[in-house]
C-alpha cells in the first residue's frame, strides 16, 4: 500500500509537467534472439565493419532492451545444436549485454515454456499438476519471479522495468486442454494470479531497495479499455505501465491516429499509469532469404510500397503519436531477427527477415529503422478518446447489435468489430438514429464493437457471438 501510495504522489507531482515529462520517452528494441542468431553465425555490420549488435543499437540511440523468459523451454533441445535460450541463463547472457552497452532492460516474463500470446497462454509443464489449484500455483508463481529476479540481482543485473505476462487478453497459466478448447477469461483466477505475480517484484523491490517498474501487457489497442475495466474491478491496479501491442497487419483498420487517441484515453481514465507500445514493427520487403514463412506481409495504403523508407515512416509516426498523447516509450519486437541456416520449430531461418533493421548480409539498412532511434522528436496533434453516453450500442443476442446515433456526429460514422486479439473482422457504416446491425459474417467469439469516425473514438464495448 505505501508503495502504490507513494507512486500516486509523484505521478500527481509530476502531472502539470507532462509535456517535460516527455524527454523521459524510452525508444527500445527486443534482442532476444540476438545470442541464438550469432550462435548460428549471423554477422551484423554498419559501413562495411561487423558490429557488437548491442553496442550497435545502444549507439544508434537505443534506450532499453527487451528481453523474453521462458520458464523451461525445452523444446530447443531437439533443434540445431541442442543449446537452450530465452532461459534464465540466456536473459542473464543477454542483460549483461545490455548494461555493458548501456541500456535499461525490460524483462518479459512468458510464464510458460513456450511462446505466450493472445491465443497461446500455455502454463508451464512443470506447473501443471497444481493448475486447478490457485494458492499452490499463487506460491509456485511467488517464488519464481521472486526467485528469479533475486538472482538476477545478485549477478548485478536487475531490470528496471518487469512485465507479468506477455499479450495476456486470455490470462495467464492456462491448462493447455483449457487453452486449446476455446475463449476463457477467468478473473476469479486470473485477478489473484496477476496480484501474486506484482507482490513477487514489490517484495524484490523491498529487498534490495531497487526501484522496478511493472507492466501488464494487452494484444491489440482496441482491447485496451475493457481489459483494463477487468484487471481494475479484480484488484489488479498495482502497477506502473499498461503495455500495448500493435501491427498493422494484425490490427488493421485501427490506424496510429486511432491508437494514439486510445493511449490518450488511458492517461485520461487511468491517471497514474504510463502508456507504452511494447510491441509493433513493420516490414522494409516482401523478399525471403530462407525456408521459413515470414509473419509481416501487409502493407499499409500510407506507407506502401514497402520499403526501408517507409518501416523508418511508420516508426516515426508512431513514436510521434505515441508521445504527443501521453505515451512514454514505444520498443520494436525482433529488429535483430535475421536469417540463418538454423530453424524456429517451423522452418529454416528466421520468419521476420523481411521487417529487421537489416538487410540479408546483415547490414543496417540504408534509411531504414533504425534511423528512428536517432532521430528528431516530432509530435501530432493529440485525438483524444470521445466515449460518449450519447451513443447507445447495445448486444441483444442472436449475433444482433443495436446502435443509437445522436445528431452532430459525422456522417463517416461505423461500428468496426475487432477479435479479442485486435484483429479487424468487419466494418459497417451508421446512420444517424437507429441503426440494427445483424453480424452474420462473424464467427462465435468474443469481440470488441467500436463506434468510430474520423479517427476519433466515441464508444467500445465487449460482446459475445455465439
């Protein structure tokens, strides 16, 4: 309690001095894979020079370094030289890295085995017998963050900055048979679990008089508002950011504008929280350089055709958005991701080639990416979120929604429905008045309903489909 109590103090303090506040942004980038692409003999290089790829980011004006954590990844064990990472040895390899470049370190604890998201909240093997029961996995989670953060500081190497989870819109530390069988969002469970996870850093924090500051993390800026009505009615509030990812490709049609204007929103209802994009990125070619499929192959109509120029744009935009509506920090997942001969359980290579901030041989692209670390600040004019009562949407089952448009508003008025992940699925325009809208085109789900115009966003709200 005096913990939150303190950090309420100072936000507040802080508050009339926002707009200095801002020199404060953080401009970061997750390296995860940096160790395991060296190991299998990638060779980074600026002017011709190979390069510490560490020392490459921080002195190209990288802030922080993201790290992932599995819990025991196992899986490594049956691919290319059998040799783990993304463990506890690895992050520590890694975040020495970091400080010796000079770097802050954000630690991204999975809290499972393998890869966490909005679909995959896989509870790690080791965990799974105490899975239906919460005080016993409440101590298992206890004593491995505790536990793992507490060794981290005693090699020196504390991060500034922890996240419980990763894109966690389902959760965390799911059965897989649970996780696989469909939608689940359990706060009964969840809410316990995410407050065991944040007393775990807190009690680090005690310890070794560190400050550390604390994240959840959401898939997709349209699940902003309703996850975080979630955590907050279920006790979760102790904590410092609300972390947000979002791609083009998995979001769309939410714009930066629009994601700007929800970030905004956030500083508005949630006052003591810092807002960050932990999570986006772009690709700079629609080219392969190896046998794996590439995740990034979307264009957006404002920056296309792709190209370094336009990955450096997006970033630009985005750090610009980002920061004039309140955010403090915006990170890039994978820049460094190039192709190799080694192999992701899916394919050869690397699935990310095409949207790092360097091209096949290694070499920083020209004009691209990772100019954006260096360059200028730059700002847009803020669009605040408008959630009105003016606009009535209600959910009257049989996949039927009804909308009540008052007069004023825009004529370019629609309700876009979004996944539980972010993903756009439909789109329809409004009319003023009395608008039914029959989703028959939508698969069962959950789904976010999205009043919106002009990129301004007047109403969201949460609604099943079945």
């Amino acid at each position: 309690m005096f913990r939150m109590l303190y950090r309420l103090c100072f936000i507040a303090l802080l508050l009339p001095f926002w707009g200095s506040a801002q020199e404060d942004f953080l401009r970061g980038a997750d390296l995860s894979y940096v160790n395991e692409m060296e190991d299998c003999g990638a060779v980074f290089s600026l002017n011709g020079e190979a390069q510490d790829p560490y020392a490459l980011f921080a002195n190209a004006g990288c802030d922080i370094v993201r790290l992932r954590l599995w819990h025991t990844p196992s899986w490594y064990d049956t691919l290319n030289a059998g040799r783990r990472y993304s463990d506890f040895e690895d992050v520590c390899r890694s975040a020495e890295r970091a400080r010796a470049a000079g770097m802050q370190i954000l630690l991204d604890f999975h809290l499972s085995d393998f890869w966490a998201d909005p679909g995959r909240q896989w509870i790690p093997a080791a965990w799974a017998p105490v899975a239906d029961d919460l005080p016993v996995l409440q101590d298992s989670l206890y004593n491995y963050i505790h536990g793992t953060l507490m060794a981290m500081h005693g090699r020196g190497l504390l991060p500034e900055m922890v996240q419980v989870g990763n894109e966690t819109n389902r959760g965390i530390l799911l059965p897989i048979a649970v996780n696989d069988a469909g939608w689940v969002l359990d706060w009964d469970r969840n809410g316990p679990l995410f407050q065991t996870g944040l007393q775990a850093v807190a009690d680090v924090e005690a310890a070794t008089g560190q400050n550390i500051r604390t994240a959840l993390h959401i898939a997709g800026p349209t699940n902003a508002h309703w996850l975080m009505e979630g955590f907050s009615d279920h006790g979760v509030t102790d904590f410092d950011i609300i972390g947000l990812s979002y791609y083009w490709q998995w979001h769309m049609p939410a714009t930066i504008q629009q994601t700007g204007s929800i970030i905004s929103s956030l500083r508005e209802a949630y006052p003591d929280k810092e807002v960050m994009i932990f999570e986006t990125g772009y690709p700079w070619t629609l080219d392969w350089a190896d046998e794996a499929s590439n995740i990034l192959t979307t264009a957006h109509p404002d920056y296309a055709p792709i190209s370094p120029q336009a990955q450096k744009q997006w970033m630009l935009d985005l750090d610009a958005a980002v920061r004039s509506n309140g955010g403090s920090g915006l990170f890039y997942w994978e820049p460094a991701w190039v192709s190799t001969d080694c192999h992701t359980p899916w394919g050869q290579g690397s699935h990310k080639e095409n949207a790092t901030f360097f091209d096949f041989s290694g070499a920083v692209l020209d004009n691209g990416g990772m100019d954006w670390f260096g360059a200028a600040t730059t700002s847009v004019e803020p669009q605040p979120i408008q959630e009105t009562p003016a606009v009535q949407l209600n959910y009257l089952g049989n996949r039927t929604l009804s909308i009540k448009v008052p007069p004023g508003l825009p004529d370019s008025l629609t309700c876009q429905v979004f996944s539980i992940d972010g993903k756009g699925v439909a789109s329809y325009a409004l009319a003023q008045g009395s608008n039914t809208l029959r989703l028959s085109e939508v698969p069962p789900g959950q789904y976010v309903a999205l009043v919106q115009a002009e990129q301004v966003i007047y109403f969201t709200r949460l609604i099943p489909i079945r």
